[in-house]
C-alpha cells in the first residue's frame, strides 16, 4: 500500500511538474524525484529462453521457474511442398488429434493449427501443437510435457511473434 501511494503520489507531482499547474501552497521550486522513488511493478516472462540449436531449422527450449520444459520448433522439410502435409500427419499419427482448424495470422494469411495428445511413455513428450501453411515446406512446433503448459506457450509473446513474422 505505502509503494502504491509513493507511486500515486510521484505521478501526480510529474503530471504537476509538466502541467506548469501549482497546488496551492506549493513552493516556487518542485522538488526532483529521483528515479529510485519510481517504481513499477515489473512482470517476469514466464519462460525463460534456456538454449537454442539452428541447423535446417531452430530449436529453441524453454524453462519455466518450476523447472519445466517446452520446445518450439521452426522446422522445414527437404522436398515439395505437396509432401510436407503427409510428413506432418507421421509427426502426429502416434498421438490423438484434439484439435484441428484454420487459425487466422491477420487478414491474408491463415495457418492450419493441430493440438495432438500423446501417451505418457518414459520422458517422452505429451502434448504438442503443430502449425503449418499450405504450400509451405516449414512448420512450427510446440512441445511439452502437458497439454496446459503447451497451450499456455502459444499464447506467449515468442509465438505471436513467429506467426506473424512466418513467411
């Protein structure tokens, strides 16, 4: 409550400072607020970025706090464009599809967007979500060891980033 309130109040004397408005009483000379006396909340990202490996495409893994792990993948295929649905649909097959739609990256371009479960089986992955554009030979990947952290990583900021970007 006291940090909320130094904040009001540090606000309120900026806003004051740059308005030229004086309250009444106040002295010819505002004092100067120092940049320790301002502080904002700051939100650390959920995932942190743990390591990341290029070769005909990237891997990028991801840490949460807890210890766990997702990997996000933008990987293309050797071959036709027209191959590359029946690749996917082996990368899937071993899993339950749970979902699978058309998801709108903005007003020109869509992707088709697979939310696949799999078994638990050792250390082996359980849930993935695979992103593909038709005509492309490159698909996006995310995977983790449950299917709500793999959901919550798609709505993070480094995936957005990626669909828009996707060429």
């Amino acid at each position: 409550m006291m940090k909320q309130l130094v904040i009001l109040v540090a606000i309120g004397s900026i806003f004051v400072g740059l308005s030229g408005a004086k309250p009444a009483g106040a002295p010819a000379h505002p004092s100067k607020l120092s940049a320790a006396e301002i502080r904002l909340p700051h939100k650390e990202p959920k995932f942190k970025l743990i390591s990341t490996t290029c070769e005909s495409g990237c891997l990028e893994t991801y840490e949460t706090k807890e210890g766990r792990q997702v990997t996000f993948t933008y990987a293309c295929f050797v071959g036709s464009p027209e191959e590359v649905p029946a690749a996917i649909q082996t990368l899937i097959e071993d899993g339950r599809v749970l979902e699978r739609r058309w998801r709108p990256i903005n007003r020109s371009r869509r992707v088709e967007r697979s939310v696949v479960l799999y078994p638990r089986s050792g250390l082996a992955r359980s849930a993935a979500i695979f992103f593909y554009r038709p005509g492309k030979l490159c698909f996006l990947q995310i995977e983790s060891d449950s299917l709500e952290l793999t959901l919550e990583f798609e709505r993070s900021a480094r995936v957005r980033k990626a669909l828009v970007k996707w060429e």
